[in-house]
C-alpha cells in the first residue's frame, strides 16, 4: 500500500519538480472526488491553468473561489456540458483545443447510480457517463496530452481491480444484471486504455478505484432502490468513507506521481525517492507499462485481474470493443471530425 505520507510528500514535491503552467481537464470536477482531486491540483501546482467540465454553474462558482484562495495565481475555467452527449464532448473539446496547444492531465470522474435510461444519442446512460463519453474526451484530447512538454496523463476513475466479463452482445449493458455491470463497464474502460495507449506510448493511463467516498452518483435519482441505496449510504457513508481530503491528495498522487510512468518512461511525473514504493506495474504485468489499473490503495492490481486482461488480449477482445466503440462514435457523429 502507497502510504499517506509517501502520498503527501510527493504531492509536496509538485511546486518544486514539474514546471509551472500545467494544464489539466477535470470532467465531473463540481462535486466529488472530481473535485476534491482539482482542489488539491489547485493547491500543489504553480500556476495551473484547469479546466472544469460539469452542469452546475453554481457549484464551478464555489470551486474556483475556493481554488482562488488556495492559489491566486491559478486561472480556473468552467465549461458547462451535459457530457453523457458525445456531440456535447466534442464541443467542450473544441473550445479547449482553441485555447490550448497542450494538456498535462486529463481526469474523469463523471457517473451515475441511474440505470436503463438512454440518452437523445441512443446510449445506455450511465454507460455513456462511464464509458463512452470518458472515452471521447480522451480520443479528442489525446493529441494534445501528447503535446505536452513536461507531465501527460490520463486518469479515469472508476472500478479498477473489479474487471469482469464482457458481455459482447450487450457493451451498452442495457441487459446485464446489475451485480455484472462493474465488472463489465470496467474491463471496458481498462481494455479500452490499453487500445489507445498503443498509440501513445509517451502517455500514462490510470484506471483507478478510489475506494468508499462520499459522491453524488445517486443524485436525481428516483424509485425504490435509489431511495433504500441514499439510505443505506446515510448510515454507513461516515463509518467506511475514505476523508474527502485524502481521496483528493491520493487521486492528485495518481495524477502527478512517478510512479505511473508512460510507456516509453519520459515525462513520468514527480521523481520517486529514496524510500518511496517502487514503479507500478502495468496491466501487461511489466513494471511501468504505461497503463495502470490501481486499486483505492494505490497500488496495481493482482493476478486475477492480470490474467483476465491476457485473456481479453489473446481472445482479440481489445480489437473488438475498441471497433465497437469507433463504430458508435460514428453512428452519432456522423463520422464528423471531433
């Protein structure tokens, strides 16, 4: 386990060891751990330039003021979007590209509790906040991660370590039981990492599992089961959660550290010390290969996970869900540049 204070003294480091002007995309960054995570970024990084992607004008209000007075020389922008529309992605998309040549971090965190409801696009909801957007922000993003000179990654916060069976006939997941759906959605986003780390082997891409924090995931929710999940959260939430505070330090830690490098081992973050755990290893089993599934303690996940994800990529599982993906993106957009 990554121990907290090896989680804040590399978080301590940031100022001094990565260069100033950083810029990071959080999608889902007004309520959370996607906040929680921005806040630190905010308070660790020099003059970081952030991007806030969400609904709530009111929440990204209090954020930035928030962000303000943990670092005055931060510039801390809102775009409102509902990101469960890939169209709306791609837009979000072309207004950073606009005003940015390169991005540092990108880190998603956008979910819900609410299930079996489809967007205008013809996506199963919650799937489409889970998967397939995250999954086109990356794509839209991914040339200018590469155009970063210092620190470039991707994490995507999730269900890590949890990777399941995929259901082929139903990636959407509008038919599979409710206790197979993190497995599937998360060996979605693992395989799907793995797919565009191939052409990026100068980023780093984490899947992680941030363990039981406090989150907004069943808001608006509706119907029995959401009303007895609030309830039950009501209770058990302070006895089990992980302190916000720490889940934001542990999740700038995935986001920073140098002990998730990219592939090719350049621009691998904040440099471990002497005492430090050791580099990661991939989902390949390789020490530093580039793509991370990392479990709430922060360290990679164990043989059984390893061994599914040989077997996805033996079976040509990557291919599959990677042409399935493309190929919704191309039904809803037309095939129009992003």
């Amino acid at each position: 386990m990554v121990i907290l204070s090896e989680v804040q003294s590399s978080n301590a480091r940031i100022a001094s060891t990565l260069p100033a002007d950083l810029v990071a995309v959080f999608v889902g960054g007004t309520s959370g751990i996607g906040e929680t995570a921005l806040r630190q970024f905010a308070k660790h990084v020099r003059q970081p330039r952030i991007y806030n992607i969400g609904r709530s004008q009111e929440a990204a209000d209090r954020i930035a003021t928030a962000c303000k007075e943990l670092n005055a020389d931060g510039q801390y922008n809102f775009i409102k979007a509902d990101t469960s529309l890939i169209r709306n992605v791609d837009l979000v998309c072309q207004e950073i590209r606009s005003k940015e040549r390169a991005v540092n971090v990108l880190f998603l965190t956008t979910g819900t509790l609410l299930g079996r409801t489809g967007t205008s696009e013809g996506l199963h909801f919650a799937t489409s906040l889970a998967y397939y957007s995250r999954t086109r922000f990356i794509v839209n993003l991914l040339p200018l991660l590469k155009q970063a000179s210092s620190l470039r990654r991707v994490v995507t916060v999730f269900a890590a370590g949890y990777e399941g069976p995929i259901t082929t006939s139903d990636f959407q997941a509008w038919k599979v039981p409710m206790l197979s759906q993190r497995g599937h959605l998360s060996s979605l986003t693992t395989v799907s990492l793995e797919a565009l780390a191939r052409d990026a082997p100068s980023v780093s891409f984490i899947h992680d599992f941030p363990g039981s924090v406090k989150t907004n995931l069943a808001r608006g929710g509706e119907g029995a089961a959401i009303y007895v999940l609030k309830q039950v959260f009501k209770v058990i939430g302070p006895l089990i959660n992980m302190p916000n505070q720490e889940c934001g330090e542990r999740q700038l830690f995935l986001a920073t550290s140098g002990k998730y490098p990219s592939e090719d081992l350049e621009a691998s973050g904040v440099p471990l010390t002497a005492g430090d755990s050791p580099v990661a290893n991939g989902t390949s089993g390789k020490s530093g290969g580039g793509v991370y599934s990392v479990g709430s303690d922060g360290e990679s996940s164990g043989a059984k996970v390893l061994e599914l994800l040989a077997q996805f990529r033996n079976e040509g599982m990557v291919e599959q869900v990677w042409r399935h993906t493309n190929e919704e993106f191309e039904r809803i957009t037309g095939g129009d540049p992003a």
